[in-house]
C-alpha cells in the first residue's frame, strides 16, 4: 500500500467517514498532516522546482469535490464523470495532468463518494437511454482502490441501485483481484492500457509491467467482466515500428481465447507539450526525451502532436497489425 511522505488535508474532509479513516490511518504511522483550506490551491507545492516533482507525487491530498459537472463523451461513454480521486502516484511522462502539475498531478482523494455516486444513479435512472458513465478520466481507479477501497465500493452500490447503466475506466495497473468476485452484471467495462514494455520501463514510471497487465486481462475477462484494451499512448520513439509490432504479436499470444473473442481495442497517439518537456527534462534527466522536432507539430496553445504524414503512415501500419492479428475485434477509435 502507498505510505505518503506527508499529507495535506481541507478540514471539512473530516466530516466524512472516509476522510476520518483515512487521517486515522497516517497520523496513527506519523505521518505530517498538514490542514490546508483548498485543494487546488497548495501554496507550498506551487512554489516548488520542477526538478523536485517526483518528490511531490509521494504526497497526498485528501479534500472534498465541489465540481459535479458531467462532460459529454461519444467515444467509449456517453459522460465524463469528475469522481473520487484526481490525479496519480505514478509518473507517466506524457501524463496531460502534468500540465498542471503543481495543482493536481500528484494524488488527490476525494471524500464524499455518496455525493458523487448519487449523482451518477440519478442521472442513469431518469435516463431513457442506457448510459454509460467513464468515472476514470482523471486517476486510476485501480490504484486508488488500494487506498481507498473506492472501487469495490463503487461497482457493489450502482449495481445494488440500479438495474441499468454502465460505469468504464481505464488503467494501468494489475491489482484487480479484489474486484474479480464482485456482481457486477456485466455492466462495469475495465478498459487497460498497454504499451510495449520498453516504454513502460521508460516512459511510464511506477506502473505494471507488460506481463501483469495482459494477465489481469485475462483475470477480468474469465471474471466476465467487459473488457477493453488501450493501445495508449502510442508513442513514435526511433524503432516504433518494432516496438508496436511486438506488442500486438505478444497480445496475440498471451490474451485468453475468451479475451480475443470479445474485446475491443482504442488507439490513441501521444500528445505533449513544452510544460511536460520543461518538467521532464529536469526532474528525470536520464529518461527518454519525448519532445522530437522532426516528428512533431503544434498543436494548439502550447502542445504538440505527430505530423500529419507521420501519423497517418503509423496509424496505416498499426491498422494492418491488428487486422492480421485481431481480424474480428472492434477499434472502437484512432486518434
């Protein structure tokens, strides 16, 4: 479990029983607990170097939600749900949070899950449609659950109070097994993110490895869960090509048969920009640059994404990939 150097605390997040247990838990280890009025707005951690960013990501925050707004989604959901945590211990290099880091890339849990979960369900059930909510879009649900127990929370009380609807999320992480016994009807979508290993180790710092994350796969599908799985981001490093095509062949090989009748795939391309740059290059010096002038254009205020050509020769080969390999499987989206 993820022990924080120290803890930053809105006083109103000992008003929930969440909040309270979680204080309980880190002052009880000696923990620094220090109350702060807002959490988005920590003044010590503004001030601090970029170069000291991994230092801050093995902070925590715990506060309360005040932004219950639903965004409109047509991709893999119908909204974007702002749920129990924001932000990640892990340190991915392209991470869009990093953006902002000073404000929410390290972890950040929000407390009053009731609030949040009885919007969704109210939402859902004067829905005529079947919806479907992404609740992950800003953290890792199944890394949070381990601090939390958010998820298992989560997943028992829709499906107790609702009789339709879905919730999705993505992630990274392998530690799904105290997920795999629950009832979920078939109406939770895990959606993973792969890579190839090489960038894992690289590029997406402290997450799974590779292996671990095929295997939860193929434990969420034999759970009969819905299961996705995110070729994310695809990132254009000098042998790409070689990269991506391991990649899927070892999908190929090592996904159940119950997995590759049933799954669906989303591609999506790496976006950077020049704050992840001016982070990365002085809080990890020794990692691989991302930012490549040649391959890259701007993109909007301030980030960049692959040339037009560039892309379209990555997506043509990566479309012929998954067609040998998973002829019968959806893309649900390339971008």
């Amino acid at each position: 479990m993820f022990l924080p150097r120290e803890v930053f605390f809105e006083r109103n997040a000992q008003n929930y029983e969440l909040g309270k247990e979680l204080l309980a838990r880190y002052q009880e280890k000696g923990i620094p607990c220090t109350e702060i009025e807002n959490h988005n707005n920590i003044e010590q951690m503004r001030k601090k170097e970029n170069k000291e960013f991994p230092k801050m990501k093995q902070n925590l925050i715990i506060g309360v939600r005040k932004t219950h707004k639903f965004v409109p989604n047509h991709k893999t959901s119908d909204y974007l749900v702002p749920y129990t945590s924001s932000g990640c211990i892990a340190m991915c290099l392209y991470c869009y949070l990093v953006c902002n880091y000073n404000k929410c890339a390290y972890l950040r849990l929000f407390v009053n899950r009731e609030e949040m979960l009885d919007k969704i369900i109210k939402v859902n059930n004067e829905s005529e449609k079947e919806l479907t909510f992404e609740i992950g879009s800003n953290s890792d649900l199944i890394l949070e659950n381990t601090i939390t127990g958010n998820l298992v929370w989560t997943i028992q009380n829709f499906i107790a109070r609702t009789e339709k609807g879905n919730l999705t999320f993505p992630t990274k992480f392998d530690m799904v097994d105290p997920i795999l016994n629950l009832e979920h009807q078939g109406r939770i979508i895990v959606r993973v993110s792969v890579n190839p290993q090489e960038i894992i180790r690289k590029v997406e710092l402290g997450t799974s490895p590779l292996k671990n994350r095929v295997e939860a796969i193929n434990k969420l599908k034999e759970a009969d869960y819905k299961v996705g799985i995110l070729i994310a981001p695809i990132v254009l490093v000098d042998n790409w090509k070689e990269e991506y095509k391991t990649l899927i062949e070892y999908l190929a090989e090592n996904l159940s048969e119950k997995v590759k009748k049933e799954c669906f795939f989303e591609i999506i391309f790496m976006t950077y920009s020049y704050i992840h740059n001016a982070i990365n290059t002085e809080a990890f010096p020794n990692n691989p640059v991302l930012y490549d002038k040649e391959k890259m254009t701007g993109r909007g205020r301030g980030k960049y994404t692959y040339k037009k050509e560039i892309r379209e020769e990555a997506e043509s080969f990566l479309r012929e990939l998954m067609q040998k390999h998973f002829p019968n499987n959806e893309i649900k989206y390339i971008v």
